[in-house]
C-alpha cells in the first residue's frame, strides 16, 4: 500500500482488509468445514464430551464463524462452546 504523506485512505485500508481477507478465508473456512465434519464423527476420551459440546453449540451458532467475527459476537462465550474455538485470535478484533 501506499500511504500518502504517512497516512492511509478509507480505500487503502479496504485493500488492506480484503487481501488479508482473501489470504486467509480459504485456509479458515477448509479447517473449519474439516473440524465441523470430522468431530461430530469420531472420537472418544476422558475429555471427549468438551469436544460434544463444541459440535451440538456450533450447528446453532455458526453464524459468527462464517463472517470471522467469533471474538467479538457473542458478547459473552461460555468455555467450549460456539463453534471452531481455535481460530479465535484470527478473527476480526475491535
């Protein structure tokens, strides 16, 4: 990007966001389809019901996963729920 006279325009930081954006939704959006699948289909353990837990909240709260706003929405997350849990620090912040 080319910052005028140090300082970026509201289109620079559009650029900025949509070519992060496309970097890093097709890796984001494979793992998370590959967990969501996956999960609800194998496994077993001692700690194999935090997993459960994951899978039964994210068919309900999938949505902020899909816009990468998972941080940020909803307000408040209990410990294991929502959906794809370990993208959180990718998500947007604000």
């Amino acid at each position: 990007m080319d910052a005028r006279n140090g300082l970026l325009t509201p289109i620079d930081i559009v650029k900025l966001w949509l070519r992060k954006f496309f970097r890093l939704a097709p890796a984001y959006y494979m793992m998370w389809i590959l967990i969501w699948t996956c999960t609800s289909r194998v496994g077993s353990g001692p700690l194999w019901h935090l997993a459960e837990i994951n899978t039964k909240t994210c068919s309900t709260d999938w949505l902020p996963t899909l816009y990468m706003a998972g941080n940020i929405w909803p307000e408040q997350m209990d410990p294991y729920s929502g959906c794809y849990q370990m993208a959180w620090p990718l998500q947007v912040d604000m």
